[in-house]
C-alpha cells in the first residue's frame, strides 16, 4: 500500500496570543512542526506541544524560522551562512530538549517561512541548514519544497530528507510557492485543496496557478496550522487518502 506523511505547522501561539488549533490538528495528522521560539512559540507552548504530539503518538520535528517574532518569520532577512547555521542548530537543540523530557524522539527538521522559501533557492543557505540538521542528529529527516535546492543540499550531506507538498498552496510554474503578497497565494476550497493532493500523491502532478502542468513526488503533505480552515482540510485530506489506498504515516 502507498503511503505519505501528513504535517502541520504547530506551536506557532506566544505567550497569551494563541494560534491554531493545535490540540484538535494534532490527532488528524501524522507529524507535526513545532516553532522553536524564533518566529513563533515560546519554551511553554514547544513543551506543551510536545507533550500533545508524544501523546498522540504523532512524530515530532522543529520548525526553526528567522528571528522575527513581530513578522512571523515571513520577512527576509539578511544572514551569513554562518549565522543561520547557528540559529537553525540553537532551535534544533532547543525543541531535541523538550522532546527529551517528554520521552520522545525527535524525527525531523522542516524551517518555516522565509528561511524555508529562500533556501529552496538558495544553494549556500541550503547548504547551511543542511549541515545544521546534519551537525544535530544524522538520524533527523530534512523537509523541504519538493525539487529544491534544499532537498538537494540534504542529499548532499548524506542526510534523509522529505520532498514536500503544500495542500493549502498555490505553486507558480516554476514549482515555487505563490508569494503570500498575492491574493492567490492561499487556497481556502476545500474541495480543491483535497483533489490536489490525492492527484499529487497518486499521480505525481499538480496544476501551477496558471495552468501548467508540474511535477511533484511528495514524500510529505503540510496543512498550514495558522489556516482558517487548518481543521477542515486535515480531516478531508486524511479521509479521502484513506479511501484512494493510501496509509498515512510518517515519513
């Protein structure tokens, strides 16, 4: 039976400002991201996300962004290879921390946000977290935009790594994500988010926002925590790839 990994971004909430639905997510999908305090989260919302996903039995990963509490991690930000071998290695250890204390093992390595979408294209800052994830735990699963100078730099190091499809993204024609500047950057049909990625994951191709064909083997499929219809699109994408045969599991 074919599988696929179903993530989402989780423990994005800081402080008395909560995000996402996390508690409801968490037992829908097969692993989760958790933010590391940098873009989101603090030691008390990582721990206690931990705690739910351990719980539930769902694998666990860190999600480490830029530092940029105030945008969310969604601004560029200009950094050494150096410096964000440093800050990519700091939130690693952080959340292998609190993972620890709560008996489970850390699975994976997904960055978030900007980080994510610059070193899709970016060969010395895919390098750079590759060689963090490495430097953390050999035994970590890299996560990046399928096709991407990050999965490559991963391969590179000798790492696992995991192709990845976004459910609730629209995807330019070259295989990138649609700037969230766009109006058409998120998609908010559920009908159509589930059809994506039953076609994605059986077929291994998807429609770019203008039409053209692409490409995509994913290993793993994200749902967005921070969506409005974050509940909804897990439920459905988890029932109809189910009923199309196929096991949802970690990577």
């Amino acid at each position: 039976m074919p599988s696929i990994d179903l993530n989402s971004d989780l423990g994005e909430s800081f402080g008395r400002y909560t995000l996402g639905l996390d508690d409801q997510v968490i037992p829908l999908v097969s692993s989760v991201n958790v933010a590391c305090g940098m873009h989101a989260g603090d030691p008390a919302v990582m721990r206690r996300t931990v705690k739910l996903a351990a719980e539930a039995g769902v694998a666990v990963g860190a999600h480490p962004g830029y530092p940029d509490l105030q945008g969310f991690g969604r601004r560029d930000i200009a950094m050494s290879p150096d410096e964000a071998y440093d800050y990519i290695l700091y939130q690693i250890g952080a959340l292998q921390a609190f993972c620890h204390a709560a008996g489970a093992r850390m699975h994976h390595v997904k960055p978030h946000g900007q980080l994510y979408n610059r070193a899709a294209v970016d060969p010395e800052l895919a390098r750079a977290v590759a060689a963090a994830v490495h430097d953390a735990n050999l035994d970590l699963v890299l996560v990046g935009l399928a096709n991407s100078e990050l999965i490559r730099a991963g391969q590179a190091e000798g790492i696992r790594t995991a192709q990845e499809f976004f459910a609730d993204r629209n995807y330019t024609d070259e295989g990138l994500l649609v700037s969230r500047k766009l109006p058409d950057a998120v998609i908010t049909d559920e009908d159509f988010a589930v059809a994506r990625v039953v076609r994605a994951v059986k077929e291994g191709a998807i429609e770019s926002a203008s039409g053209k064909l692409i490409t995509v083997k994913p290993d793993t499929i994200c749902i967005h925590g921070d969506n409005v219809h974050a509940l909804e699109f897990a439920g459905k994408i988890r029932t109809a790839l189910t009923e199309a045969g196929v096991e949802v599991k970690p990577v």
